[in-house]
C-alpha cells in the first residue's frame, strides 16, 4: 500500500499516465481506460493519475475532469504541473499562480493533490517559485508540491530554501528513470530523494514504449513513441528484453508489467507512471499491480540493464 512520503496520500502501485488523454486516446477512449484502470486497482489503493496543463494544451486536465465530474472526484489521486509551454518564466509567482488556476477550472475540482514544476526554471529565483507554491498549499487550492526534471543540486537547493524558510516542501520528484535509463537517476538524484525523504514516481517507466518488447531491430511499429523507442534498440535492449521475457514467462504474464514491477520496487520508487492508448494497451500493464518479483528475478534484471 504505497504512501507518499511526508503526506496522508494513498496511492496505487501504479500512476497512470494522462499524457494520451486527447493526443492518441480520443475522449471516450480516455473514459474507458481510467474505468478499467480505477476498476483494476485493489480497494486498498486509491487510483493515482498524472496529467500536465501542456498535455494537449489543457486538453487531457479537461477530460480527466470531465470524468471526474461523472465519476466522482475522490476516486482518483490526482497530480498535475505547471509547465513551460511559451511562457518566458514559467516559474514566477504569476505564472504559477494563473497555471493552477487554470489547471482546477479544466479539472472541476478545488483542489489538487500533487502539484509539480514540470521542468526547473533558472530565469526565476527559486524563492519566488517555493513562496508561490506554499501560497497555494496555504490556500487549500494544492495539498502538496512536488519537482519535475531537477537536478540533484536544483533539487537540493530548493529544498534547503524550503526547510529555511518555512515554505512546504516538495515531497516527491518525477524523473526519467526505468530498466533503459538508470544512472541519472541512481547514480546522482536517488541519495538526494533517500536523504531528504521524498519519494519518487518515475516517467517513461517502460523507456517510451521500447520494454513492452514490440521495438526491434527491422521492425516497423505504427506508434507516435516508435521513434523514441528504436533509440533503445541493440545488445543492451536485447538483452533486457530477453531478461524481461523469462521472468514473465515465468509469472505468465507481460514483460511490460514485468519492468513496471521492477521498478515499483526500487529504493525510493512509490509508483511508476505509465500509460497505454487502448484498453489493450492497459491490459498488458495492470497484472504489475498483483506481481511479486523473487529477490533472484529482481536480480537477473539488474544485471542485464546494468
């Protein structure tokens, strides 16, 4: 039962992804997979969705509120971010606050649980940023805040401002981090998010699609992510990918829900985002939610991405 460190949040083992709400899944697609992924999680979690106020413009925070609208606001955790788009210093205290703003109209809500900086803004001083953050938290508007794409030292810095100044401090970081990608994040930001008590929720956990295992060498894949994907393609990504298939076949299931699992169970990790355009698509990912992984498993893993 995965909590979010420093906060009374509950969430699923798994966050699912709502950058596909109105980019590859349609509005009642959408629907259907947050009723399939909510209907999925064990009664014991509650549903934990990510979206961004640039994910389709605004577009997937209105859908998901919309849906919310219908299904119930409390049914779901929900984090989103202030993000970048065209603004000149998306991290003001202006900026913030007219993106949170913005952000509970299209989610018909008054409030939101987790609120990122989606990327570090160096054009605005970080008190500016943290100052503007807790006067949202103080206004009942955003429970708690949390960074996205920081630096270790950024990271480091914000939260020593945080701690000095009496402001509420981040209590989570998003970075890119799975099988494929693991130095950044292991070798410079995982003693920083141990350290300072945080918790982690890791984007592109399936490497934009790549450890599904449907990325190969001469293959052609008809997906938005393909490109990205065929990055990761070669003696390291075959060599994964068959880690990731012997363990699912013993466990018959995906190796998608396998390399969700793995990293579900990292140091730090609270739940790896992720997501599918189709209830297929979901259905690969879901069976992480009940996994268990032997210490043996976990360890072939390490070793092929190492």
């Amino acid at each position: 039962m995965p909590r979010l460190p420093g906060t009374d949040l509950t969430v699923s083992d798994l966050c699912f992804g709502g950058n596909v709400f109105g980019w590859t899944a349609d509005e009642s697609t959408s629907w259907a997979l947050l009723d399939r992924f909510v209907d999925a999680v064990p009664s014991t979690q509650t549903p934990f969705v990510d979206t961004a106020e640039m994910y389709g413009n605004g577009l997937s925070e209105q859908i998901l509120g919309r849906w919310m609208a219908e299904r119930g606001r409390d049914r779901v955790v929900v984090a989103t971010k202030a993000s970048p788009g065209e603004k000149e210093h998306p991290l003001s205290a202006p900026e913030i606050r007219d993106a949170a703003e913005r952000s509970l109209r299209n989610l018909q809500t008054d409030h939101i649980d987790l609120y990122y900086a989606h990327y570090d803004d160096q054009t605005t001083p970080l008190e500016e940023t943290l100052t503007a953050f807790d006067e949202l938290v103080q206004a009942g508007k955003v429970r708690h805040v949390a960074a996205s794409n920081y630096s270790a030292q950024r990271l480091t810095e914000a939260l020593d401002i945080q701690q000095e100044k009496g402001l509420a401090p981040y209590v989570a970081l998003q970075p890119h981090y799975n099988l494929m990608e693991r130095p950044v994040y292991e070798d410079e930001l995982r003693d920083v998010v141990a350290d300072r008590g945080l918790g982690t929720l890791p984007y592109f956990s399936l490497a934009k699609g790549f450890l599904t295992g449907k990325y190969r060498a001469g293959e052609t894949i008809d997906s938005p992510r393909a490109k990205g994907a065929s990055a990761y393609v070669g003696e390291k990504g075959d060599r994964v990918l068959a880690a990731l298939a012997q363990v699912a076949d013993a466990h018959g299931t995906t190796g998608s829900a396998v390399a969700l699992r793995w990293l579900a169970d990292r140091p730090t990790v609270v739940a790896p985002i992720a997501s599918g355009r189709s209830v297929e698509q979901l259905a690969d990912l879901l069976p992480m939610l009940d996994l268990r992984l032997t210490d043996d498993e976990r360890a072939a893993l390490d070793d092929a991405s190492a």
